[in-house]
C-alpha cells in the first residue's frame, strides 16, 4: 500500500474543500483546475478514506467509507460533501461556516481480523493513538478512527464507547463474541482553516 506524499494530501484537501464550495457556487472554475494536478497514480489507488470536518475545534461532521471501494480521489471528493451535507448527527453546512471550517482526512490500510480470546487480550492487542478499531455483531457495527484515542486513551473507555455507538451494551466487548478488525491511517489536516491557501471527536 502505498504512502501517500505530503503533496498529495495537501492537494486532496483542497479537493475536498472546493467540492463543499462548489455546493454553494455552481460557478466554481477551481475545482476542474484544481483535479488536472491530481496527476499521482496513488490518486486512482482504491482506499478507505474518512473526511472529518471540526468547527472551532468541535466536530460539525464526519463520514467516510472503511473499505477500499473507491478511488482515494473519488473517496475523498464524495465523502467531503456526505461529511458536510449528509452527517445525519448535524444541520447540513451553511455556506457562512465554510469559512470556518477545518478540514481532516484520514486514508485507511485495509481491515484485517483481529483474533483475541476475550476482554482482557483484546485490550492487550490493542494498540493506543495506532489502531482504529471495528467491532461488528449481527447488524450492529461501529468504527472509531485512531484519532480518537486523543479523546478515550483508556483502551476500555475506548472499547465501551465504541460499542454505544454500535448500538450494543457497553461492556459488550468483554465477552469475547465481538468480530474485531483493526486499521492504520495516514491523515492530512488543513493548518489554518482561514488562510487564502484553502480556497485554491470521538463520534468519527
């Protein structure tokens, strides 16, 4: 898999936030000019990819595809505009907080099982600000991205957070009947959302 270049992410953060602008200006000539750049093969590669947007450093939206079915820019491009118009958890973005908007993105390494033999080993394998983390039983499943160990760093407040947002009792995790997959991601954030730049929590 490969590592995707500091170039590159910078150029997918625009490319998400000019998606957003285009929503509110069908006029927008950026965004075409902007994709002629996004030349890198890494760019057509198929990748799990999160779009997280914070404003005023709180989340105001996040989606994003764990499995790597779409190409990083499409993924990128499709889960920007779910992020800030789909989010069913906010009001879809008004186009007085683009400006105030701060963007993240988040690709992931493909999911792989994670085998354990109950509560204890399972918070043993895990590893803390590395992993994010998939839980699944029946129909309920549930992701946490690694960033959100900055919030939950103890690995069962973790666990049981994760298994509320699943729908599932939170102490679920102990009793070992979880399917648990594991993740890495390599993310890219906007430095100053306000700058002249950007116009060329744990619920992740």
């Amino acid at each position: 898999m490969n590592t995707i270049s500091k170039h590159d992410g910078q150029l997918l953060l625009k490319l998400a936030r000019e998606h957003i602008a285009t929503r509110f200006d069908k006029k927008n000539t950026r965004l075409a000019a902007l994709e002629k750049h996004c030349t890198s093969p890494v760019m057509k590669e198929n990748r799990g990819v999160f779009v997280t947007l914070h404003k005023n450093g709180t989340l105001r939206g996040c989606i994003g595809t764990i499995e790597p079915v779409k190409s990083l820019m499409d993924g990128v491009s499709e889960n920007a505009i779910h992020a800030a118009f789909n989010d069913s958890r906010f009001k879809p973005l008004s186009h007085d907080e683009l400006k105030d908007i701060h963007i993240e993105i988040s690709i992931l390494t493909p999911p792989e099982k994670l085998d354990y033999s109950g509560g204890n080993d399972l918070l043993s394998r895990l590893r803390p600000e590395i992993d994010g983390v998939i839980i699944e039983k029946g129909y309920h499943r549930a992701t946490f991205l690694p960033q959100v160990w900055d919030q939950l760093k103890d690995g069962r407040d973790f666990l049981n957070h994760l298994c509320l947002k699943a729908g599932l009792a939170s102490d679920e995790w102990k009793s070992g009947k979880l399917e648990i997959c594991i993740y890495q991601v390599q993310s890219f954030e906007e430095d100053d959302p306000f700058s002249a730049q950007t116009q060329e929590t744990y619920d992740h």
